[in-house]
C-alpha cells in the first residue's frame, strides 16, 4: 500500500534521487528521527544545571524513570546495558509516532529497520552473556541433565534465534497494519476528521510495541546475566 503522499521522498526526487527515495523510503525517516533525537538531546542538555529547565527535567524524568525500572527487573548490573536499551526504547517510539504526522513514513513498519533492532538486541544478548560468564556461557545452552545436552543445545539455538523473528515481525506487523488503515483512510475519507480516531490510538499503539520491545529486550539480557542451572 503506497502512503499517499511522503514529504521527504518529494525532497529527494527533487535532487534527483527519487529511484532511491521510492525504494528506501524507511531509511530517508530513519535519518529524520536520528535528526530529531540528536536535535532533542542537544536542546536539552546544552544548559545543563543542577535546577533542571523545562526540557532537561523531560529528559531526566523520562531516562531516570526507565533506568529505575531497569534496575529493579535486573539489578545493579542493568546500569551499563541501559544506554543500548534506552536508545533503543526511544527510537522505536519516535519512529513509531512519526507514522502519525501527514506526509511522513513510520521506519518501524519496514522490516528491515525491526529486524536490525532486533539483530542488535540478539548480539548483545550474548555479548553479555560471554563478558560475564566467559566459556560457562555454554551452560545455557545444554541444560541440566548431560545426556539430553545436544537436543537441548539445538532446541536453545533454535529459541534463541526465533527471537529475532518474534521481536521483528511483531512490532514490524503491528506498525504496518496501523499504516495501512491509514493509508485507506486517508485516500477514502479525507487527510485528518476521518482517520483521527485511529491515529489518536495510534499513539497507544506506538508506546506499547515500544515498551514490549524494550521489555523482552531486558528480559533477554536478564537471561544471559543468570547463571545457568
């Protein structure tokens, strides 16, 4: 389902590059949200102070909130991998809520962008695991009793690469579904009273698939923390 109209990919045809303004137009959203993001942290943190201004104390409550929950699931160890996730987390939501705005394109509902956050979350799910339990790590793998080690080694490998499938298609699908009804609604019913509905749930939506990615992302990275049974 084409999207009615995308501004940014009218700016690239523009200059000439509408064969790749048409083909990735997930990559030319992706680009736009790092520039927001770059652009939000830059405004917020370029008067930091001890009596925080409006946006720092945003900030602050946003990334202390996530940090807070973060360590109460995990534990102190949480505190270094929550940079990965935090960014993560906050990507996934911008990208999901720029979806909402006229003109621009959801880079989650390609699933290509899902399937990278969620290649990222896999590697350094085991990164963790390998940094803190070296070649014991393997132990995760074999379970508890020796002589169903190499099916239970083949099972965990299964597992653990269907969850990069389990992480992308969800919040891929989720995200295209949503942007297909309103790729419809726009063309059938007009730019803004008929699909306002579905774009005011559309920001629940955004949070949600955001905070589920995030969730399983920790619940992964506890995972590879626990020392095997």
């Amino acid at each position: 389902m084409e999207h009615p109209y995308l501004f940014f990919v009218k700016l690239f045809e523009v200059v000439g590059l509408d064969h790749f303004a048409h083909t990735y137009p997930h990559i030319i959203y992706s680009w736009v949200v790092m520039i927001l993001l770059i652009g939000a942290g830059y405004l917020a943190t370029k008067k930091i102070s001890m009596i925080p201004e409006k946006a720092q104390n945003v900030f602050e409550l946003i990334v202390g909130g996530m940090e807070d929950f973060m360590v109460e699931f995990i534990g102190e160890e949480g505190r270094w991998v929550f940079p990965l996730v935090a960014t993560i987390f906050i990507y996934i939501f911008i990208s999901n809520l720029v979806g909402l705005v006229p003109g621009f394109f959801p880079p989650t509902a390609n699933l290509n962008t899902t399937a990278s956050c969620a290649i990222v979350v896999f590697v350094f799910t085991h990164y963790i695991g390998i940094k803190y339990h070296g070649a014991k790590y393997i132990k995760h793998f074999l379970g508890p009793v020796w002589w169903m080690a190499p099916l239970i080694f083949l099972i965990e490998l299964i597992g653990h690469f269907a969850r990069i499938l389990s992480l992308s298609f969800r919040l891929f699908g989720n995200m295209m579904g949503h942007e297909t009804v309103l790729a419809i609604l726009f063309m059938l019913a007009g730019a803004f009273l008929a699909p306002l509905p579905i774009m005011v749930m559309g920001i629940f939506v955004a949070l949600v698939q955001a905070f589920v990615f995030f969730l399983l992302s920790i619940i992964y990275f506890q995972g590879s923390l626990e020392h095997a049974h």
